[in-house]
C-alpha cells in the first residue's frame, strides 16, 4: 500500500482440517456476534494463513518466494473457488526493470449476473525506506500486514464461500506489483511503478467488468486496529462506504470501524473506480511498523481479521449472497 506526498491519494491438509480450524475458532467464545447463519469466517484461520505466506519470505517480484507463494495460494483457491486463475503481465519500471507479475483471479457461482468483488495484493514492498537505520532501507519487508494481511482475508473468505454456495457471484481478485515502486537509489516513491496489478486489471476488465461494487482490503491485521472511512472511498463510493459501516456496526464493531472519515490513501481503489467500478478502502493506515523489517506477524491479531472478515460476510449475506 503506497503513501504518496499527497497522500491522494499452513495451508490445511484437508477439508475436515479447514472445518475444524473454522470451530475452533469461532466457537462461544464471547468475543463477538453470532453470524446468521452457516459457517463463520476464521480469524485464526486468516491468521495462520499470514504465517504461512510470510514463511515463503519476501514476496519480491522475481524471487522465489515471490514463485512459491503464487503456486501456494493458487492451489489453495483451486481447491475452493468454482473459477480460478493465474493472470500474467508484465511491467517496465520507470529506471528499466522489467517485472514479471502475476494476479491471481477466483469466482464462486460464475452463472449469477449480479457479483461483488473483493480484492486485495499479495506482494511484499522490495525495499523498507521506513527503517530508521539507513543500511537496512534496501532490505525487503517481510509483508505480513502489508500485503499478507489483506490476502489472507481473500483466502479466508474462500473457505466460508467453498462452505456455503453463494447465490449472489462473489469474485476475489488477489493483486501483484501494489507495492513496488521505488528509486532504488533514494527509495523515494515512484507513483506509475505502484498499484500495478489493479492497473492491469482495470485496463483489461474495466470496461466490461461491471459488479455492484467492489470491497478492497489493505494493512488489516494490525492487534488494535482502527478502520476509519478512507476519504478517497467516503468521495467516490460513499453508498458502499455506507453500506459496509452500517453492517459492522450491526455486528457491534463500530469502535473498531469508525464514524470518522479519515486520510486518503493511494491504493488500488482509485484505478477501479476510474474503471467505473465503484470500490471502497477498508484500511488502518495508523500502522507504526509500515515498509519496515518489523511488520512481521506478531504485530497482528486473530481478532482483527475476524472482524474484518465478518464485515465482508455479513456485507454479502445482506446483498442476497449465501444461502
């Protein structure tokens, strides 16, 4: 997740292990609502999930972690999702490089016309410019909220939309190259360089793609999160800012998911919305350890990522979208 000057802007053996992982997460243990009905997202889950991406390493573009994680959670997918699939590109950087990068596209009941999407990246920032000691801002992050929290929800999410058959189409859409851009010599931003799976994907799908609107999540793991309404989603889509804070506060988060509108974030919304698909940023971008060596797993909690993924749930449910 970029900050621009402007500031605009262990995987489960089996099926059996995967409903054991949702009950014992999620059983009357007092800290939350109730879903409706049926299966309930996994906060532990999600959280074993950001483990095991964070354990591939760095998720650097054309590294092998970066090779491993892709294969990961795409099988992962293909065991859930009724469509999924690898979206290849490239990009030449502003100083040359040219990257291979990977999106990685799922869809649960691909017949129903009316869809939702939810997106967030999976890379990891190649350099930590955030470090206070100078000699280690050439180091790669290790992405666990940056870019692992954020793909772990989409996997985690999977499992309940694999549980229970969506009567609504639900689309996950998992970005690469978010968080790339830099000058490798200052490591001062490079806006074109970053957010560039959400370019491809609105530059190929954005003309004809047309779901009711799309929910991206970003930076939201962090133990004592707070999720303002981002300013840029508050402008461009306040009917789906609307229709996401209404139901977190129905399920007793609304400390969590604040009333207030907060900064704008440059991030993969805005690309989707000058697509015209209207999309909204649940982001806490008040996070001490962004783009630096520390953003490592311990800085996370189980029970921020239930939260979210009860948001995005109940968000779906409320559309007509499980039954």
């Amino acid at each position: 997740m970029s900050k621009g000057l402007t500031r605009l802007v262990r995987p489960l053996a089996t099926t059996a292990l995967a409903a054991l992982a949702l009950f014992l997460a999620c059983g009357g243990d007092g800290k939350g609502p109730e879903a409706p009905t049926g299966a309930r997202f996994s906060g532990e889950l999600a959280d074993s999930l950001v483990r095991r991406l964070v354990s591939f390493g760095p998720r650097v573009p054309g590294t092998a972690a970066h090779a491993d994680a892709l294969a990961w959670m795409t099988d992962y997918l293909r065991e859930r999702a009724d469509v999924v699939e690898q979206r290849p590109f490239t990009h030449v950087t502003q100083v040359g490089d040219t990257l291979a990068l990977t999106n990685v596209w799922a869809q649960f009941n691909t017949q129903a016309g009316q869809r939702i999407l939810v997106t967030g990246h999976w890379d990891t920032r190649p350099v930590a410019e955030m470090e206070a000691d100078p000699s280690n801002r050439d180091r790669p992050i290790p992405g666990a909220n940056d870019g692992g929290s954020s793909a772990a929800v989409v996997l985690a999410l999977a499992d309940v939309l694999a549980a229970e058959t969506p009567a609504i189409g639900v689309d996950l859409l998992l970005t690469d190259g978010e968080d790339w851009g830099h000058d490798p010599v200052t490591f001062s931003t490079f806006i074109p360089d970053m957010l560039l799976g959400a370019r491809q994907f609105a530059a190929n799908e954005g003309a004809t793609y047309r779901p009711l609107f799309g929910i991206l999540v970003d930076l939201v793991g962090e133990d004592g999160a707070e999720f303002p309404q981002e300013a840029n989603s508050v402008q461009l889509a306040p009917e789906v800012v609307s229709r996401v804070w209404e139901a977190a506060a129905d399920l007793g988060y609304g400390e969590v998911f604040s009333d207030r509108v907060g900064r704008p974030v440059t991030d993969d919304h805005l690309l989707l919305n000058q697509a015209g698909i209207r999309t909204i940023d649940i982001i806490d971008f008040d996070y001490p350890y962004w783009h630096t060596l520390e953003d490592t797993p311990d800085k996370l909690s189980a029970r921020t990522l239930q939260m979210v993924g009860d948001v995005l749930l109940e968000v779906i449910r409320r559309q007509g979208g499980l039954e």
